[in-house]
C-alpha cells in the first residue's frame, strides 16, 4: 500500500476504534426514588408503610447482564435510610452495598446516589432498606437481571415474567418493633403474609397453552415459606443467579432471602387457580394466596388449597438436594456454567461461625463465635479507608466457635483476595437459620444434622453440581456448608438474614483484602461518598 493511500487507512481504522469504543459502553438505568411515609392497610388495619415512588411494595429494577443502574435515592423520612441490593456482587465497590458498616445513612430531607454495575449476573434479585426494622413496613422490591441477547438461555422463551414477593407482616409500627428488640425483648410472631404486599388479592393473567416465569424472593424478615400453584407444575430453572437442572416439582421451599425462578405452563382447564405461600416451621400456619388467572376465562378459583409440608425438617433437607447447578449451560458469559470446577481447587482456610442466642445486660442478644455486632458511628470501611484508630480491631472474631463469655462489639474477620474459603454455619439452636454475604456468591455443597466435623465432606459435600447463591439455610440442631471464591475486595457483611437476629448482633464483616491499590482490584471512594462519626 503506497503512502498517499495508506493515511486515509490508517484514519479510518482510528475512527472505527474510537467508535468502537464509544458503543462498547455497558448501558445505564436511571431511577429516581423518593422515599416517603404513607398510608397501606395490607391486613385491613391502617399502618403507616415506607413508600418508593409511591409504591408498596417499591418498584421493580429491570435490567440486563453488564448494565449500569444509577438510582438517586431522595429520602423523605424522618430518620436516616439506606438500602441494600441483595444478591447484587457490587465488583470492587462495596461503597455500593447500603449497609451500616460501608456507607454512611442517608440523613432526612436528603438524597444519595448509587451507582452500580450488574457485572457478570444474571436472575432473581431483589432489595430492601436495611436500617433498623424499616423494612418490616416496606422499601423493599424486585430486580431482575436479565441475559444479553447474545447469551443463550437454557429454557424456552417465556410469554412473560411475573415477578411475586412473598413477606411476612406486622401490624405495629416499624419504630414500635425496633423499640421492643431494643429493649431487649424478642419479636413476636408475625400477624400475616402477603404476596406483593396483599394477603389475598395479587393476581396474574396468561393465556393457555403458554408458559410464563415466575420470579419469586422470600422477602419475610423472619419466616421460611412454601412456594406453589394450585393445578400447575413449577419447573426450576434458576436459583439466585445460577441455572439449574429443569426439576419440576409441586412445591418449593424457599428460605428468608432466597429467590428462585419457575417456569410454569398453563396447561389446565380454563378457570382462576390459587398461587400459595405458607410458613414453614411455625405455628400457626400463615397463608397468603393470589390468582393465577386464564384469559377469557369466568370460572373463579375454587377450594381446597394445595396442601405442603409445616414443620418436616427432613423433607425440606431431601428438597434442597435436588437443587442441581447445569453444568452446561451459560449464565452470564459464554462459557458453561460447569467450566468452573470448583470442587477440585484447593482450600486455603476453613472457618466455622456458630451462632446463639444470648442475654447480656438483662436483654436479648444473637451472637457468632461469642461475639455480638454492634454497629460504630463509623462505617467500617471509610473507618478502614482513612485508617482510622479505635474504630474496629481486624479479627475480633475468631474463625472457630469459643468458649467462654459473649462481648458485644464491631465484629470483623480478615481475609486475603481470592482465598478460596470453606465456611462451615453450625446451628446448635432449634430454630432455621438463614445466612448471607454480601459482595459474593458461593456453592452451597452440604447439609447434615449435628455437629460438623471435616470427615463429613466426604459422606455429605456435593462437589460437583451444587448452585451457586447468595443465601443459604442452616436446618434446626444442623450444619451448611458453602465454599466462595473471595475475589471481591471490599468490606462485606456476613449476617443472618433472619433480620431481627442480624439487628441483635448475629452478623459480621469479612474484610478481604491485598496491599495493591490499583482500580483493577478496588474502585476508590466515591466524590459523592457521605461523611460520618470519625470520617467526617
């Protein structure tokens, strides 16, 4: 190519990167919620509820695998507002997370944005506040994350998606149930359920003979639920972000802060179908129901509801173990889920987090390892960031259960970036537990009764086909085992998400970290990052 011809290739080729570039920008998602009191009467007693945008439950977050979701939160409490994104990885930022030990509240009459990437994640999410009881009375929804086109989805396309949230509810004022757990007394039983905030009235319409998704998050505080469809088969085929094998079952357990996806063909006669939710594990048994209604149909839903388990522990352990990873197909990126052998790579540490109730001072507490969290006046990670003293002590909690007296203080362990941990949550209580880490996903690969011990990997550790997730249950006088790749840096809270038991001190912080500050291990501090405590 003579010279005269070769600059105009040259320029043009610039140009195509350059546009390149420029198109290759992941798209963003702007919201603008405003947070407000107002008016629901969910159980037919006018409350006062947390509203977003005007809205009960608060609306729900569509978007898609990379995406970029900015959302402007405007809070018009009156009292300081976070939320946290749950199931959301945050990638190199937990200044992201919306919880008290990495951002600073968001005070009344004021706003705050956050801005985040749903790097690498696909499925069933959701959100809610996260301060004190607030979310007892509302600020809580779905998000949706979406496939990109070019990423094949191993089931067929549905007609729609139905998004369904299924709470437990209190008749009392959040301050009211904040004010009881602060006096050291536990939380009474919840007065009811509801399905996207209504014991009863939720409805959904599709046509015969197509098949829909169903997205479906336990956002109870307290409560594990029974999942089903009058007349109709769930399929399973995702589970907080992981596909799974395409089990088909007539219900489906689903523990406080897990979410699941189903497919389910509308192949019965034309007429309204009952869609439940009952508690699992407690007496008395509540129920909440909505409509599954066939278009063009008049015949109303008729009784008796779908009977599920109440109390059998067994059979819900049996479920959980059907729950299967497919190895072959994608998630968020080409490569198969399967690719990724995590049951052959060597563990670099095991810790063993036991949790208990507890009574200091005269009042209830929960604890992990002997240590109940209390939050600091500080977040722990801007406390971390300026090297703040006196803020927190790295490794107050040991990595084995203790014995000994329970202390109350900032609990926070230390990890390396990219440990590859083996963490054991042994339950010596005789009540569920449900535990989650924020920043992270992990394989759920064992349950067993009893007390763990390591002979029991080999008898009971599913090392093969077990899902990722970001929340996983701790059956009765049992142990879970979970094994996570610890390749986020950041401040990440670890708690139960059992959520009066989290706001009595069962939860703590995993601090994983290396010396390098680069950006391609940890995005710095936000310019709009609020200031708190010692960090101001």
């Amino acid at each position: 190519m003579d010279r005269v011809n070769f600059l105009p290739f040259c320029l043009g080729l610039l140009t195509w990167i350059c546009v390149s570039v420029v198109k290759a920008e992941d798209p963003y998602r702007n919201f603008n919620w405003v947070v407000t009191y107002g008016q629901i009467s969910p159980l037919g007693v006018p409350q006062r509820g947390i509203l977003i945008n005007g809205l009960f439950p608060g609306p729900t977050i569509e978007c898609e695998t990379n995406d970029n979701v900015i959302v402007n939160v405007v809070n018009k409490l009156d009292e300081p507002f976070l939320i946290t994104w749950n199931g959301v990885q945050q990638r190199k930022t937990s200044w992201q997370d919306g919880v008290l030990g990495t951002n600073c509240p968001i005070p009344p009459n004021a706003q705050w944005t956050y801005h985040m990437q749903v790097k690498d994640q696909i499925g069933t999410f959701s959100y809610f506040a996260s301060i004190g009881m607030q979310r007892a009375v509302g600020g809580f929804g779905g998000f949706n994350i979406q496939a990109r086109p070019v990423i094949f989805v191993p089931y067929l396309k549905p007609a729609a998606e139905f998004t369904l949230l299924v709470s437990d509810w209190w008749k009392s004022d959040h301050k009211t149930l904040r004010q009881r757990l602060d006096s050291g007394k536990a939380l009474v039983k919840p007065d009811g359920l509801l399905i996207n905030g209504s014991p009863r009235a939720t409805s959904f319409t599709g046509q015969a003979g197509q098949r829909y998704l169903f997205r479906v998050s336990n956002m109870a505080l307290t409560t594990s639920i029974n999942f089903r469809i009058q007349g109709h088969t769930l399929t399973l085929v995702e589970i907080e972000g992981s596909h799974t094998l395409h089990e088909s079952y007539d219900s489906l357990d689903l523990h406080v802060g897990q979410s699941a996806s189903f497919l389910v063909t509308l192949h019965s006669p034309a007429k309204d179908y009952f869609i439940v939710a009952s508690t699992r594990f407690s007496k008395p048994v509540l129920t909440a129901t909505g409509i599954l209604h066939y278009a063009g149909s008049t015949a109303k839903a008729s009784l008796p509801l779908p009977i599920a388990p109440t109390y059998q522990i067994h059979w819900s352990m049996k479920q959980a173990r059907t729950i299967r990873w497919n190895l072959t197909a994608n998630a968020a990126r080409p490569n198969p889920q399967g690719s990724f052998h995590y049951g052959s790579i060597p563990i670099t540490r095991t810790v063993v987090f036991a949790n208990s109730k507890v009574n200091i001072g005269g009042k209830l507490r929960y604890a992990v390892n002997k240590v109940s969290h209390i939050n600091p006046d500080t977040p722990l990670k801007l406390a971390d960031y300026f090297n703040i003293p006196g803020v927190f002590k790295l490794n107050s909690i040991q990595p084995t259960p203790l014995a000994g007296p329970t202390v109350l203080a900032p609990s926070v362990i230390g990890f390396t970036l990219h440990d590859y941990v083996e963490i054991v949550f042994q339950n010596n209580e005789n009540s569920i537990q449900s535990w989650h880490i924020d920043g992270h996903d992990f394989w759920s690969v064992g349950f067993g009764g009893g007390q763990w011990n390591s002979t029991l990997r080999r008898r009971f550790y599913n090392l093969n086909d077990a899902t990722t997730r970001y929340t996983v249950q701790v059956y009765p006088k049992s142990w879970s085992a979970i094994l996570v790749s610890l390749d986020n840096k950041g401040m990440w809270n670890l708690r139960s998400a059992n959520w009066p038991r989290q706001y009595l001190g069962q939860q703590l912080y995993a601090r994983v970290w290396n010396d390098e500050k680069s950006t391609f291990t940890e995005y710095d501090l936000p310019q709009n990052a609020l200031r708190c405590g010692k960090a101001k």
